[in-house]
C-alpha cells in the first residue's frame, strides 16, 4: 500500500543502489543525490587482513604520514614513523606563548599571552574538505566557524583611492552597480540583440536594475536602496533622527582603481568559500588527535639519509640529531611524506622519473606573522570580526581572529600572509624586521592603533623550515603533466603520500586524500605479494 | 622630537578633537576615521540628574521598554513597567522543550529536546547593529556566529530546474560568468566605447576576464578554472587518480531560471551581510539579561485599557488577567512601547495626528515553524553548516542552525521564514497544518530525509499573537513621510518607542536605538519641566 510508504533514508537508498549496481552505480547515484559531488573522500579506508607479521615504515608524522599509520596499524600492520622533529603534525602546526620557531638561521622565543596562538601552517578548513572533517569527528577535535567573508573588513590598494582602505562592503555593491548599469545600457542599445534572445534581453534587464540597484534610468546612483546595501552617511536611527542619509558611491574608474574583482573572485573559489572551519584552540589539535593515536609509534628527531629497497624490504638509514645515534629502520613497506625539497637531498633508491620528479616539483613559499595585540581594536573600534583585509603591500593581507569575539585582553591577529614576491621579501628579514614591516604595512587599515597596540609577534618563514624548505607544492600546468604520476607510482616496495601527491596541494585535505589513496593501494600490492 | 611621538589611540584622538571642537567637530571625526559611519549608536545615553521623586511608568517590557526601564533607573527616575504577558522580552523571544505557544486560537506545547530552541522572532544580529551588540556585553550575554552565507546551500525555484534545487555555489558562479561573457562582448563590440574611457574599457575587460573566469575567447564555459569556483563533476582528490572533472556550467537561459540575482542582492544588503551573531543558546538571552536588571520593576499579566495625562501626570488603567482586578499605575511621564496594531484599540489621550499615525501604521505579517529533526542529515549527507536554502514555495526558505555544527542527536532547523502572501498561507493553517506543510515543501531540499527524520515541530504565525497581532512595522514610504514624525514626537508627557518608532523597523537595533531616543527628550523635557 502506497499510504504505507515510508521514504528510504539516503543511506538506506544508497544501500539499495550499491547492492543492486556495485560501486560504479553507487558513485554515479551519490553524485545525482548531490552527495559526493564535494569530494573524492567515500569514507576512510575499509583495509584489513594484513598478512601476520607484515611491516610498514612511514617516513614523517605529519598528517599524512599518522594517517597512513594510523589506518595500516588498524587493518593489522607492524607501524614505525620517523620524524625529524621532537615534534609530530608536521606543517599542523600551532605555536603558543612558550614555544620556540627555529628557523634556519634565526631562533625565536614566543611569548604570546595564554590561550592565543598562531597557526603558522592551515589555518581554515572548507566545507567540503570531507576527509579533515571526519577525521576531526573521529578524534574528538571540536571544530568552531572561520569567519571568512566579512563585509567590513578592508581592501587597500597603494594607488586606490590615494592609499585609503575603503570597506569591501561598498566596493562590492558598486562593483555589481556600475557592471550592471554597463550591461543594462549594452543591452537598452540593441549590442546583445544577436546573442540574447528577446526573453532573455528582459529577464536580464529586470535582474539589472535588481542586482545593481539601479534607479529608473537603469543608473547607478546614490539612493536610499543603494545605501539599504552599500551603508550609509548617516545610518538609520531610532525617533526623531532616525532617517538614514545615503553616501555617494564611487564612480566607475575609482571602483577599477580597487581591483575589487579580485577579492570577489578569491571569495568564488571554492576552496575559499564559506562555510568554514577551525579547531578549537589551534589546528595543531588535529595532529595531536592523530599523534595520540599513533604517537607511540613514532621515533622523534630522526633525520634519514638513505632510503634503500630489495625483494624482501625497505631499509631507511638515519641519525638521531639529539645524540648523534646512527642506524637502520627495516619494514616491508614504505609510506615516504618526506617534503620534496628535503627528499630531494637524500639517497633514495627509487627510479630516474621518480627522481625526476621529485627534483621538479615546484615548492611555493609563503610568510605567517602573528601580532599580539593588547586590544581587539578592530572589534571596539571599526566593527571588524573576523575575516580578512587585502592590501597590495608585501604583508597581502591582515585577518583578524575568529575565535573570542568581544572578549577583552590581547589577542592575535594575522599581520602577513603572501606567497610569491612578498614572501621571499619577509622571509629575507630577520624575524625582528618582519614584525617591523607587518606593522608598518598593516597600519595603513588602523592606522591610530596598529602600532599603538602592538605587544609582541612571532613569524614563520617556510621557506627556512629546515625540515621542508618551502610552504608546499605548487604544481604548474606543465609540471603536473610530465611528473604527477611518475611521482604517486607505487615502486617496488615504496609510494609517496603528502598534500604534494594531490591535486589539493597546500590543503589538509589533500594529504588525507593522499595517504589514502597511498596505503589503499600499498595494501593491495601487499595482499597480492 | 618626532621620534618620541607616539601615535594616539584611536579613543585618545577622539578625545583631543571632542574637546578641541565639540560634539559635532567629534561625530564629523568619527566619520572620517570610519568608526561610526556604521552605526547612529553613540554609547548608552547618559543620563543623570533626574528631578526627586520624577517617576516614569513604561508600558511594555520588550527590549526598547527595559531599556528604557534600565537607563532611566540609572538616572535616578523611579520606574514601573506594565506587561500584557507572563513573560519579559516581547517578540525577543525563544521556545524550548516544555515551553507553551498561545496563539488566538491555537496552543501548541512544545517538545524539542533539552538545549534544542527556535527564534521565532530576531534571530541574528549583523556587526553594525552596535546598540545590540552593546547591551549585550553589558548584560553578559555570550555571542557566537550566525552563519549566514552559505555557497553549498540550495536555491529552489518550482520554474528553474525541472523544480531540483541546485547549490548557491554554483548559480552565483553562473551568473557572473554570463554576466562578464555579456559585457566582454559589449566592450569588444564597441557598445560602450562612448560610455567608458579606453583606459577604463581595457580594464574592464581584464576584468570580467579574471572575474568571469572567462576563456581566451572571453567566453564562460567548462574548463579546470570554473571548476576551482563552481566544484566539480568528479573533485580533486590524492594519488593516481587525484585529477578533477570538471562539469557543465548552466547556460544563461537557466541561469536566469533560478532569479539568482535575488539571493545575491539579499546577500549584500547592509542587514544581511556577515559577519553576523546570534546569543549563545537562545536570542532570549538578551530579553532575560535585561529582565536581570529591571525584573523587579515589572508587573505581569497587566492589560492596559486606557493611557490618560494631564498637567501633573500619567495615568495607565489596567486589568489583571490572572485574577480580573483592575487597577491604576501613576507617574510623572510614559514611555509606551505597546505595539501599533495593539495601542490602536486603547482609549488613548493623545492628538488627532499621533492616533492616525498609530492607526496608519502598517505591520507585516510572519511566520517561523521550527523543525526538529533526529539528526543532523544536512551536515553528514549534504556538507551543509548553517546558512540558508531558499524556495519561491510559501515557507520561502529553510535554515540550517549555526550552533552545535557536527554534534550527533536532534536538531531544529528553521523550516518557514515568509512574509507576506507566504506568511498569511501558513499562519492561515492550524499549527499541525502548518508543520505538515512546510514538511511538503521543505522536502524539496532533502527528499530522502526530511519527512523520515521529522520529530517534532514548533511555530509562531505573529498576526495571531494576541499581544502584538503582527510581525513589525512595514512603513511604505508614503505613510513614513505622512506619520511618522507625529508617532516619535513626545506629547505632554508620553513619548512612544519600539522598532516601529525607527527607520530600523523589524530589527532589535531599532528598538533600542527608538528607546535612546525616546527617554534622552523623555529627560530633557522632565529636567526642563
């Protein structure tokens, strides 16, 4: 009886799906039900049966490395890591008042105030980045929003608007209302009557004169609806005053002037789009989650040398830079996440593409500076929570935290975060110098306060990382074609895991992905074997 | 000596040009430093010196009526406030499990489980209402994110789509693809040659390129870069096969189907956009933070029948409606906050001018129906985190909760938010009626799990609130500019407050920026009188 019907759960119909069409129909289903769209992670990986006594060896503890030892210890692998490190997460990372950032050449004594940090490495997880997501579900890492798009924070452009930050709020509706009132013109004029059709031409013209906010003549112009989005020059009040004063939007040129497209399009990316995350208190929590899973596999401060492999196993040599300890880690396998500019400087017995390959992979670098502040200014002073403002000095941008919004005492917002050409110019300063220069760039948005408040800062220069020599994978067009899968090749006894055998390299998610496409297909070829 | 000077803060500035040129040089500095152009908020009013004895009777103990039962209490006034219900807060108003909603002719217990909640009325707060977020700190009360944008909710149109709801992300991709394809063409046409400079023009069209994610030919259409923005047919994964497939913009034609430019505009209105809050727990908390402080003020079950004056004072005549004694309250002046379509059928001695403002006053109407579903489908089976879905159905929209994101067990989630035509449908229904319908049309979204996970619901059709018998205010602006001035002035000495009494109608910030108002003349005329 049709009344008796009781709709399937997905899960339940999906289950029917699988059953009734195997995997491929299973995909194709989760994919038209909008599920799988997002992401590549079918949850983690179902491996089990390891044959008795079969070995793995994963070189780093960085997430993917504990990943990987995480899940083979599960389906019945004998697990070692080595880590260079006394310290496991890898580029999870987060440092505290107390912790010490050695660079190569420089060492820095953090002194930030309890409960604030600075996460030097990610920072934000995206919705769809499924595999962090349940693995933080998996080891209790409490997760609490990222405030990505904030309307009020600032775009500043060192030839916009003779240096004066304008909010990204007003750039963005005068963006949509000059675009609109081009096109709305474009269009009244007869220049699309080819390539619209006549319906089209009128629902484009309605969604003109909407989205843009453009007055009976389909112009741009200042009007209360325009200040309903773009604010006001006297917002509205409550009694006799209480009538809102609109403000004159910027004209055509001066809206180009800001590059405003720009930072619309960063927010489009879907990396970039909300809704977002952050563990609680630090994303190094994500790697403890896993190290305390693991983290009684891993042997810490083991820098290896040489990588070897034969018919029965693969060897890895090292030195304990503590005591000066040599020797030899021996296993079945290998899961090396060793950073491509570190692997490249060691014997590692793979073939010439492999090395090829490893040799070619572009690094980017990029620069975090942490500032202190005695005060969120930015909250009691500007209305500013969260979010990000962009500016085209070296710094690239400021952001200020998400967590603890309207709590008093200090707190620390993200004075610098480049790639490229900015990055190696901080990255070539002393960690005193670059504190200098966040402060001196980022007071272009608070100018009275930025400096005025400033109690202490610390930096991290990837590309001085002595243990990764970069930020992370950066992966041209070209360079993907002629190296990708002679790099992620299974060899012998040995495949490679790491946000650099991805195609989300510099994510988290990427890594997972990695780790578990990597032991997925190591635990084939060793039930096979 | 220059190097000495250090800048002043922000406040220490203010301060220097207040005392240099006044309240006017001061506003005027603000302004230009970007603090206040956001807000008429100018700090709590300061008022102090109120006359012996000077007593104030406040009708309504909503948000503008305990403040304005707080600050006056502050000042030294004597102070009693009348309420129609058993409860303080007015529409500042959440219900939980065990909580009764009485409508005219309805009653409803509600059963959500323990911590679970619905807003019926305000249930976000936006950076820039900083009168709210002000009384907020001041009573203690903990804020978190509200997650408003969310690019992976869905955007349904009965017309679009063969009736699929397809993500945000995606038609907000689309739609600036097809715009930027359009006016690319334009500008290459020429069309606009005598509109734009060439200088301004060759931006534009780097522009729409970059914005657009246009191709070589300027055209918008699959490629990997619409996929980085709009997702993916199969998305980036780790290892062998980590490559993504992009999939098919929709063409202009759909596009246009689905009225995206609605959502993008409501997105950029200065009310909706991010960053924005919600009281930890319930938005009641504010109501109950100032019931904290003026709780002992307040005398419940109080209907008031007739608000006379004379020379010497106030006089409210009231009736009891637990045990039917009637009474009368005195005092020297009146705040009233009683709501519009309620103060309408009272014996109320004021001119000619304000009674037709009351009686011209129009309230819109709203209804919210809070679901309570077993678990949290939208998050494990959809990667949705809070935002919201929109439908051109009457239930107009559903939205995801903001708290609790990844936790297991019951939530509610909001499953009706229209005004207007929508609003009367529903509040028209009984409230099982109600609840089986917004089940029908919410289905829309999630097919397979939104009946089968229903566990229980909850609404508020406000029209048929007895003690308000609307939503708020909804000023046109033929009778603002016919009423409104006579509604806000102080006659004798009664002044009226509340949301309808600001250009912030339907928004806390407006009731509270009203009271400010109200009781700052409500004391200059008693300090003059």
């Amino acid at each position: 009886m049709l009344e008796d019907f009781t709709p399937p759960t997905r899960r339940q119909l999906l289950t029917m799906i699988g059953k009734a069409g195997g995997a491929a129909a299973l995909y194709q289903a989760m994919t038209v039900l909008g599920h799988a769209k997002d992401s590549q992670f079918n949850g983690p990986p179902k491996l089990s049966g390891a044959k008795p006594g079969a070995s793995v060896l994963v070189l780093g503890a960085g997430l993917a490395g504990m990943l990987a030892a995480y899940e083979l210890t599960k389906a019945g692998y004998k697990v070692q890591i080595l880590e260079f490190q006394g310290r496991a997460g890898g580029r999870n990372y987060t440092v505290r008042g107390g912790d010490t950032i050695n660079e190569i050449g420089s060492k820095q004594e953090v002194t930030f105030a309890p409960g604030n940090y600075l996460n030097p490495g990610p920072w934000r997880i995206p919705y769809h980045h499924r595999t962090v997501l349940h693995y933080c579900k998996e080891l209790g890492v409490q997760l609490e929003p990222f405030l990505q798009i904030n309307h009020n924070a600032l775009i500043h452009g060192k030839k916009a608007f003779g240096g004066k930050p304008q909010p990204y709020r007003d750039l963005m509706v005068d963006w949509k209302g000059h675009v609109s009132e081009l096109l709305g013109k474009s269009l009244n004029a007869g220049a699309l009557d080819t390539t619209v059709t006549a319906e089209d031409k009128a629902r484009l013209l309605e969604a003109m004169r909407a989205w843009g906010v453009l007055d009976k003549d389909m112009k741009y112009t200042k009007s209360d609806k325009v200040g309903e989005q773009r604010g006001w020059e006297r917002p509205p009040g409550g009694g006799v005053n209480g009538a809102p004063i609109p403000n004159d939007p910027f004209s055509l040129s001066e809206t180009l002037d800001s590059g405003i497209w720009n930072t619309l399009g960063f927010y489009a990316e879907h990396v970039m789009q909300t809704t977002m995350f952050q563990p609680k208190g630090g994303m190094d929590h994500i790697g403890k989650g896993f190290q305390a899973k693991v983290g009684k596999l891993i042997r810490f401060n083991t820098r290896v040398s040489k990588i070897a492999q034969d018919d029965r196993g693969v060897t890895a040599s090292w030195t304990d830079t503590k005591t000066g300890q040599t020797g030899e880690s021996h296993a079945d396998w290998m899961v090396c996440t060793i950073p491509a500019p570190v692997l490249n400087q060691i014997d590692f017995q793979v073939s010439p593409a492999k090395k090829a390959a490893i040799r070619a992979l572009p690094y980017g670098n990029s620069v975090k500076i942490g500032l202190e502040m005695k005060r969120r200014f930015w909250e009691t002073d500007y209305a500013i929570y969260g979010g990000i403002s962009f500016t085209d000095q070296a710094i690239s941008l400021i952001s200020y935290p998400s967590a603890g919004c309207f709590t008093d005492g200090p707190a620390v917002l993200l004075g610098a975060y480049p790639f490229g050409a900015g990055a190696y110019m901080l990255a070539g300063m002393t960690p005193e110098k670059r504190i200098q220069a966040a402060l001196d760039q980022g007071s272009v948005f608070h100018p009275a306060e930025y400096k005025a408040e400033f109690r202490s800062g610390a930096s991290v220069a990837w590309n001085r990382m002595p243990w990764i020599l970069g930020c992370c994978a950066a992966w041209t067009e070209e360079s993907r074609a002629a190296h990708y899968q002679d790099l992620v090749s299974m060899e012998g006894r040995i495949v490679l895991a790491g946000e650099h055998c991805s195609y989300y390299g510099c994510w988290q998610e990427g890594a997972l992905l990695s780790s578990i496409d990597a032991i997925t297909r190591l635990h084939q070829r060793a039930s096979a074997a």
